[in-house]
C-alpha cells in the first residue's frame, strides 16, 4: 500500500529538481501524477518513463492553469493534491535589481502560486492537500536576495489565509521552506554541459558545510519526502503552517 495510493496530484515545475523527484516519489507511492512544466521536452521524458500525464504550464499564465486542470481531470477525473513547486530564483541587490527582473520573479513564485490555488481549489475533492513551496528565505532575510524573500513571504502568507478559507473542505494547505538544495537553481552549473556539475556540487557542499549545522547542502529527494508527508494521511491534523528543511540553518549562528 502507497502513502497515495488513488490520489491525483499535480506537480509544477516538476520536469526537474525538487519537482522532478516529488513526481517520482509520488508516483511511487500510488499516485496518479500530472507533471507540469514550460520545458516540454524534458517534462513529457519524465512523465512518459514514470507513467505519469504532462502538461506544458506556465504558472503566470491563468489559461495555462485552466488547460492544466482540465486536462488532469479529463485524465483521471479529480485532482486530490497540487504542489506549488515552480520557481526562479535571482541573485542581486535591491537597488541593482531592475523592475523587470523583480516582476518576473513575483509573476513566477508569487502570481503562480495564486493562480494555482485559485484554479485548483475549486475542483479539488474535499479532504485534499496544497503544499507551497516557500523558502528559508520566507522565513528570514538574505542579502542578495531581495525579490525571491520578498515573494516567498508572499507565499507563506497566501498559504495561511488559503488553510483557513478551506478548512471548511477539510483542505489542507501548508508551505515547505527549504534552505540551500542541491538543484540547478542553487547550481547553475547543473545545466552547463561545458562545467562539471558534480565538481560543483562538492564545492557549494564544502561552503555550506561551514555555515549549515547539518554540515552539507540539502539533497533534492529530501524535499520530496517532505512533500510526500504534507501529501498524505501521516500530517492529517496540520494545515496553514510553514515547514523548514533546511539543515538547521535557521535555528542560528554556531561558534567554536
């Protein structure tokens, strides 16, 4: 018996990543899966080996969203589960930051994380679950971060407010935030087919092994099964609440 077993979950951002192990981990775990995402080519490889149903999404875009649903219910007729994954994240000053820089990013992780909500809940079975996907950074401050912070305290907001207006469906809605992961948003390098990701990788580990309690970056499968909890019966009794993965980053400054 899967922890999802006869539940249909949509995932965004799901061609790679964290979304693209929350897809295989669902999957795994019994659920039927619409993974969304803009690259095509990558999400229908993914969907296609895991026997999932893709759709191509962007989250900025409400008629995107309506396809999607429409499509997921045409499928397997209901959506049970929706996870917020989609995200970009940019690194720069607030006052370097230019206006269209900052707008893409709220019109990503902010709008899209609105208009899947809206569209989703509505034909969501009763008794189902959002989980959005915040981060460490929704929590506290970064510098050079601004428009991703600001958009990710965003999210936890549109997550509390989202728990309490769908109560009353037995929805739950709640919000992972996750620190430093090893994707190919924290690792460009990742997409650079000229650039050893893995050596990459080992570098970013060796920074925040020294500023990480944990003593590593977070690990992709790690978020997922984080997910995978907010998406099941083992968190029934939570909703409206932000949850950290972060290696105890957050938790405060270790000396000596």
């Amino acid at each position: 018996m899967g922890k999802l077993d006869g539940r249909v979950v949509l995932v965004t951002g799901a061609a790679r990543g964290q979304g693209e192990q929350e897809v295989r981990l669902f999957r795994a775990e019994g659920a039927e899966v619409v993974v969304a995402d803009v690259l095509d080519d990558r999400g229908k490889e993914l969907a296609d080996e895991v026997g999932a149903l893709y759709v191509s999404l962007d989250v900025r875009r409400e008629d995107d969203w309506r396809a999607a649903v429409r499509a997921a219910v045409d499928a397997y007729g209901r959506i049970d589960g929706l996870v917020n994954n989609a995200g970009i994240l940019r690194f720069n000053t607030l006052v370097d930051t230019p206006l269209d820089e900052f707008m893409r990013i709220v019109e990503v992780n902010q709008l899209g994380c609105f208009l899947g909500i809206r569209t989703v809940a509505p034909v969501m079975s009763d008794g189902g679950t959002i989980v959005n996907t915040a981060s460490y950074t929704g929590m506290t401050g970064m510098a050079g971060v601004g428009a991703y912070a600001a958009t990710k305290h965003a999210v936890l907001g549109l997550t509390r407010v989202a728990a309490l207006e769908l109560a009353r469906r037995g929805i739950r809605v709640n919000a992972m935030c996750p620190g430093a992961i090893d994707t190919a948003m924290s690792n460009p390098a990742l997409l650079d087919p000229d650039v050893d990701g893995e050596a990459a990788s080992r570098g970013l580990d060796r920074f925040y092994r020294k500023v990480v309690p944990l003593g590593r970056i977070g690990k992709p499968e790690e978020v997922a099964r984080l997910a995978l909890f907010l998406s099941c019966a083992d968190s029934s009794y939570i909703t409206g609440q932000p949850f950290v993965i972060d290696g105890g980053w957050l938790a405060g400054v270790s000396v000596g």
